[in-house]
C-alpha cells in the first residue's frame, strides 16, 4: 500500500510577516538589485569621516595603550551583570581607556576595534553623566578622531532618564548611560533594506566591548534593552538619520 506524503504545512504570512527585520532577509530573488546597489555604492562611495561637535564645550581625554594586564581570558571569566551599580564615576583616565580602546580610532580610514560593515564606521557613541564628578551632568558624544567628550545637552537626572529608559526601573544605582546610536542613512546608502542588520550587529561588538573593559577597569555595566528611540534621540540632538541602538548602565564595582 502506498503511502501518502503529507503535504508541506503553509507559512502563516500574518505571522512571517510579524517578525523583526524579515522583509529585509536575502535569496536569489532579492540579491541581483542588492548586490547592484553595493556596486553602484563602491562607484562612489563618500568620504568617512568621524563626527565631531565643533564649537559645542569640550573634556580632553588623555592619551592612553593597551595594557599588559589582565588578559582578555580573566575579563571573560569574571564578567557578570548586575541590578545594583555604583553611582560613583569612573576616573578621567579610566573612563578614557573604556572608550577609546572600545571604540576608538586605531588605524586609517576612521576604523577601530568594532568590525564595520563596509567599513562606514556608522556607530556614535554617547554617554549620559547623570551626578557632578570631574565631568559636569549632562549628555556627550565621544569624538573618536579627537579623544574628547562633546557636552551635546546640560541635563541628566537619573530621575529624568528614568522615564526615556523604563528598564532602568528595576535597577539600583549607576552612574553614566552608554548610548550607541548609528547613522542609519549612511549605511542604508550601500546597504538598502539591510542597513539597520548591520547596525544592530556592529552596537552589539560595541556594546561588548565595552562590558569587557569595564570588568578589567573595574567598573559595573549592565546592558538594558527598553528604552524610547525616539525620545533619546532627541534629547540627544541626533540627526534625523540615526537610530538609537542599544543603552548600557555604569558606575564603578561597589
């Protein structure tokens, strides 16, 4: 007696349809006009330049390399998240090191330690103080060409972020947010549909990097998933372009 094959199960479209980013996924069909549009890209690809904040108040940052010690594989070990963060600031020169060996520039053409999807460099890294330390409350861009942080907006109470980052609420403590923001329309420019992958993919090196250093420094970050895009960014003063990616808790180990 033959047996009947059952017949394939049907994609609910309704429920493809649904999930995060699947317009955006790749096959024979939808490559040829992707690949076209990276090559009319690389035609004419713009000049990359890291962003800068001229004219806007400045904290210079001092130099620093790559330590000896302690090696990547005791950061790995010791690294763990937690809901209770010191309110004490980071040091100038720790905070220095966590972000310029995060994502800083280390070679030409603005490239550092985040791998960078066709190497547009397209990540921004803000950081929010929210008490008076050595660095005045308030919100920076990190100038990775310069070293420096860029004051883009004067306040910051933790009370006042509380509201743009619901996650925050569980969560005792802390000193400084990091924002990781990217332009969108740069790499949509090369990318098309695909860019905001790419983003995602690059703020999650980024983010890792910096909870890695922040265990060597000895510093608590926790990463934090809930927030409202749109009212960071403005706060923030983004270009319309951009999008807000991911946010990170700090403060020094207790």
């Amino acid at each position: 007696m033959e047996r009947n094959t059952p017949a394939p199960i049907p994609v609910n479209q309704m429920n493809r349809e649904s999930i995060p980013f699947s317009a955006t996924e790749l096959d024979a069909t939808s490559f040829p006009e992707w690949r076209d549009r990276l090559l009319a890209f690389e035609a004419d690809a713009a000049t990359i330049q890291p962003r800068s904040y001229p004219g806007y108040p400045q904290w210079p940052l001092p130099r620093v390399g790559p330590r000896v010690w302690p090696r990547l594989d005791q950061a790995l070990m010791r690294r763990r998240s937690t809901t209770a963060v010191s309110t004490s600031f980071p040091s100038k020169r720790a905070l220095s090191r966590l972000l310029r060996m995060a994502h800083g520039l280390t070679a030409d053409r603005a490239r550092g330690p985040v791998p960078s999807a066709g190497g547009l460099q397209a990540l921004e890294l803000y950081l929010v103080a929210f008490n008076p330390s050595w660095l005045p409350p308030g919100a920076y861009h990190f100038d990775r060409a310069g070293n420096y942080l860029s004051q883009v907006a004067a306040s910051a109470g933790r009370d006042e972020w509380d509201k743009r980052v619901p996650s925050l609420t569980p969560v005792t403590g802390g000193a400084m947010l990091l924002i990781l923001a990217g332009d969108h329309g740069r790499v949509e420019a090369k990318y098309g549909a695909r860019a905001i992958r790419f983003l995602l993919i690059e703020a999650g090196h980024l983010a890792q990097n910096l909870c890695l250093l922040s265990n060597s420094l000895n510093l608590d970050t926790l990463p934090l998933g809930g927030f409202f895009e749109q009212e960071i960014a403005r706060q923030l003063a983004l270009p319309a372009s951009d999008v807000v990616l991911y946010l990170l808790l700090c403060g020094n180990k207790t």
